[in-house]
C-alpha cells in the first residue's frame, strides 16, 4: 500500500530548458511531452518514492523543479 503524500512534486516552467535529466532520473515520475517540456505524472510524493523526486530535482541542470514539504493541518 501505497503511503501518504509527504511532499509535491513541482516544475517551474519559466526555468524549464527540456535538458530531460529529470525524466532519466525518475521516469516513473515525470516524462517530457512532444515539446521537450516536462509532465508529471506522479505530483503527489509519498515517502518511498521521497529519494527519486529528490534525485529528479537534484538532476535539473537549471533547478527547475522542486519538492514542497506538505504541512501538517493544524
């Protein structure tokens, strides 16, 4: 079972350059479209797949993409 969403995965798409080091890091994640532009098809981060969004961040050449924290409710 999958578990919790604890993280978002983002892309800027003003920063976005279409290297595609995002998509080879994680494609289970997100993959490039016809345009070299990013989809994500996982935005909802869980805490296993936590290490692979955070390796497709680290990938951007141009740190266009990011993984917010989700806050607790209050």
């Amino acid at each position: 079972m999958e578990q919790p969403g604890v993280g978002q995965l983002s892309v800027d798409m003003d920063r976005c350059e279409g290297y595609g080091m995002c998509q080879q890091a994680a494609p289970e994640l997100l993959h490039l479209n016809d345009d070299d532009e990013p989809v994500i098809d996982v935005a909802e981060i869980s805490l296993m797949r936590r290490p692979l969004a955070d390796a497709a961040v680290r990938a951007c050449p141009v740190a266009a993409l990011n993984v917010s924290t989700a806050s607790a409710p209050a």
